[in-house]
C-alpha cells in the first residue's frame, strides 16, 4: 500500500510540475515570444479557404504569443517572420507554409505552419523541433516616390478682331 501511494503521490506531483511549468520562451530579433506547438491535418481559414498536408504529411504549427512587453504588430511579425522562418525536425529542415493569425486574451498569436513529414505525431506525441527565425530584421522598403505629374499645357485661344 505504502508503495501505491509513493507512486500516486509521483505522478501528483510530476502532473503539478508540468501543469505550471512556463511556457518556452523564443528570442527572436523582433524581441521575445512565448511558443507552443501543435500538428493537424489541415486548417480551415476565414472565407473558406483550407490549407491541408499531402499524403505522408502533417502540419506543424508553432504558436508565438508576444512575451510581456513586446508590442509588435502583425505587419511587422508577418514581415519579419516571412523573411526565413524554418523548422528542422529529425534532421530535415522545412521553410514556413504561411502563418495563421489568432486573438487570444486581447493578444495576436502567430501561427507560424510548416509542413512536415508525418512520423506518426500527435498532441500527445509532437515531434522535436529546432525553430529558426530569421537572423535580422528585414529593410524596410522605402516610400514609393511619386510620379512627377505633368502641368497641362495651355494653348492660347485665338481671338477674332471686330
């Protein structure tokens, strides 16, 4: 009996454990964000539109939620995460599908999709991953000049005597 207890009060305290443990933190050039993962199948989007795996693949969807004090916006997240994002797991490396915008708590998520090689994962089996983002910020592209616009040429109107 002893023994029994001795292994429920293990599994009490390791599920204690993992229930508040805090969340992974990933340092970007873009400052820091709070990650989680998850793999689906497909992702049904707004209008209709899906994106699903091919056979053989899942999708792997690393989650970056803006740590306390990073106030970036979606414009500067999309861009900057677009400029190289890549995932290695088992050795192969992916580059980032597209990324999935969520709000959660009054905060953008960023749901940053690959496409992997499905070995059989699931939420309770998620593979190993090695996340990579972009090393720099992207340049922000400058303001289109304006086209000069052409002052209309007035002709003299010609008047007649009397």
């Amino acid at each position: 009996m002893k023994k029994f207890l001795l292994i429920l009060f293990a599994l009490i305290t390791a599920a204690a454990f993992t229930a508040c443990s805090k969340p992974v933190i990933v340092s970007t050039a873009l400052g820091d964000f709070e990650c989680d993962e998850k793999v689906m199948d497909s992702i049904d989007g707004i209008g209709g539109s899906s994106l699903a795996a091919a056979p053989g693949n899942i999708l792997l969807v690393l989650y970056l939620t803006p740590a306390k004090g990073n106030n970036v916006t979606m414009d500067q997240a999309g861009a900057f995460f677009f400029n190289g994002s890549t995932v290695t797991v088992n050795g192969q490396t992916y580059d980032m599908n597209c990324i999935a915008y969520e709000q959660s708590a009054g905060t953008i998520k960023y749901g940053l999709v690959f496409e992997i090689r499905d070995d059989g994962y699931s939420d309770a089996k998620l593979p190993i991953v090695s996340f990579t983002p972009p090393s720099a910020l992207p340049t922000p592209k400058p303001a289109p000049t304006p086209a000069p616009t052409q002052t209309p040429e007035q002709t003299p109107v010609p008047t007649t005597g009397s």
